[in-house]
C-alpha cells in the first residue's frame, strides 16, 4: 500500500495514482487539511498491544499495511469546529502535534522523502551552504534585514544582482476586482528600487549576483538517477529573468547530457540533505559553467515530461513500488520528445 500525502487540487497525484492503478498497486490518498473533521485517526499501545487505524471515506485502513509514504503536498491539518477562539487554538496546536506523531510512527517506511527533512530542504541558506560543501559554484548571495548591506552589494557588484522570495508565495489577488493573482518571481534589481530598500528592514530578503544564461537547467533525481532538461529561456523576453514566467511558444525544452562530475554533485546534494527526490534549478553560463541556484525537495515535474519525453513519472513510480532508490529500470515508455519550439 501507499500513502499519498496531499491537498485537494493536486493534478499531479491524480496522475500518479492512475499510474499506479495499472500496475495493481493499492494507494491511499490522504488530504491531510481533512483532519481531524473528515478523517479519523485511532492509535492504541500498550499491554502488548499496537494498533494504528485511520478512518478515511468510510474506509478503514490499518497503517501496519503501508510500505512507501509519498510526502508529496500535504497541508497542516485544520480544526474548523464551532468553538472559542482559545479552545480553537489549544485544539489545532494538538491536533497538529499528534498528525506529526503519527507520520513518525511510519519513519521505517519508504518515504518520498522524508518528511522532516523535505520540511529543512525547503530552508535557502541551508541548500546554500550544503551546495557549496558538494563542490557547487553558488551565485554571491546577501541574505539580510539591513537596507544599508542591500545598498553596498548592489554596488559592489555594479547594480547585477536580483532578488528572488525564499517561498513561492502567490498574491491572492482580487478577481472581482479583475486583479489576477500574482507569484512572486525573480526579478533584477533596478536603480530605481533603490528607494525602496527600508522596507527590507521589516522582514529579511534574499539578493543574489545576476548570473549570465546560456540556457537553464531543470534537474529531477529520482532515487539513483538523474533526469536533466534545458530551459531556453533566453529566447524569450518573457521568461529571461525567471523562466516560471513561461512563454512555451517562444522557449524551446530538451533532454540535456549532464557531465558525470555534475550529475555526481546533483546526487550527492540529495543525499546529503536525507531525500529521495529533488528538483534542482541550474543555470549553464556562456562559458559552459554549471551554478547552483536551488533545490526544491518536492518540485513539479510534470511539464518537463510531457515537452521532452524524460520518463520522470514512470520512474517515480517505480521507486515507490520497489521502495528503494537502488530501484531497477521500469519497462521503457518514453514519448518522443516534444520541444516547443526550434533552438
């Protein structure tokens, strides 16, 4: 059995869990904000006894059945009850702190990945500094609350830096309104911000060195393999500064070669942080440098398939069914590849 930890509106797992299906195996999708109002856990030890059910869409599932545990977008759990604004709080806090108890109790399972660890893989100067102990080029990095430290960078390195969120955060919008919501992307920082750097005293920002493009890099390992795909987002206006600004029609997506000593750097750094399954964001210089941006624990993967035929999904599965990153090759099905546009 497998254990599917997501949110209500994951495409992604919908996929997964077809593919699954046709192979035989039994999945269990648990939406984890459902607890404690819509799924049931009951937990007995002692006296030699240990028992641990969940109740979920009126089935009840003995978790001593689970062997793997995709940790893939859970949500912390929610009491909605009508109740005191105190008790509320008192009630979330020890309904969340018995949810993490009890995936806990799985730690000996297969865990893609691990859940404490993909929560400290999220962390930037974390993936910073275990980069640059792999053996990564990193961009110059300032991570800091002072607008003065923010002002001498942008001038020690000539006004070339960016500043990107350490959380994908997306302004909600209004859509009544007609204002779409908006993510937070990576952007260059201008003269003309300058004035505005006080506000970096309320809360602390990331601002890196602008690093050239050549092309950038998606890189998803799965277990002991390692799937590379070039982003040719320098075609593209749009897309130049941040490729999530996607432009398909205009930026081409190919499988890419790594170099063994780059791929070796992209599984070391995975396995140094206890995971499984990273997605790392690359970019490849003119002068055919590899640098280091980041590593996303839990990243999306999905598009990269469908535009360059890397079986990415299959061999996800794959692990899962097997439940080791030494897993063997899943039977060939890989699609042509499907590039958007010519180089």
């Amino acid at each position: 059995m497998i254990l599917i930890l997501t949110e209500a509106q994951d495409a992604t797992a919908d996929d997964m869990i077809e593919r699954f299906k046709a192979k035989g195996v039994r999945t269990i999708r648990y939406e984890t904000a459902d607890f404690p109002q819509k799924v049931q856990h009951t937990i007995r030890k002692g006296a030699g006894i240990s028992q641990d059910l969940m109740g979920i869409n009126g089935e009840t599932i003995d978790l001593t059945e689970v062997r793997t545990v995709w940790n893939r977008r859970p949500q912390a759990p929610s009491v909605t009850a009508n109740m005191s604004a105190e008790d509320r709080k008192f009630a979330q806090k020890e309904t969340e702190l018995i949810f993490r108890g009890i995936l806990q109790t799985l730690r000996d399972r297969f865990w893609v990945n691990p859940y404490l660890n993909s929560q400290v893989g999220e962390y930037k100067p974390y993936q910073l500094q275990l980069a640059q102990q792999v053996g990564w080029e990193i961009p110059q990095t300032l991570i800091t609350n002072q607008p003065d430290e923010v002002r001498e960078f942008y001038r020690q390195l000539d006004g070339n830096i960016i500043y990107k969120a350490v959380f994908p955060h997306t302004r909600l919008g209004n859509p009544q309104a007609g204002i779409p919501a908006q993510l937070i992307y990576t952007n260059r920082v201008r003269e003309s911000h300058l004035e505005q750097l006080d506000a970096v005293a309320h809360a602390p920002c990331l601002f890196q060195e602008y690093v050239p493009k050549k092309v950038e890099l998606r890189v998803t390992v799965v277990g002991r393999k390692t799937f590379a795909a070039e982003i040719h987002s320098q075609q593209s206006e749009r897309s130049k500064e941040d490729w999530r600004r996607y432009d398909f029609e205009n930026t081409p997506y190919y499988p890419h070669q790594l170099p063994a000593e780059v791929e070796a750097k992209c599984q070391r750094l995975v396995q140094e942080m206890g995971l499984v399954f990273g997605c790392i964001d690359l970019i490849l210089t003119p002068d055919n440098r590899y640098v280091f941006l980041e590593i996303n624990p839990n990243g999306q993967w999905g598009w990269i398939e469908e535009l360059t035929g890397l079986p990415i999904g299959d061999n996800l599965v794959e692990m899962m069914i097997q439940g080791t990153p030494n897993y063997t090759n899943p039977p060939v099905t890989v699609k042509p590849a499907m590039a958007v546009a010519e180089a």
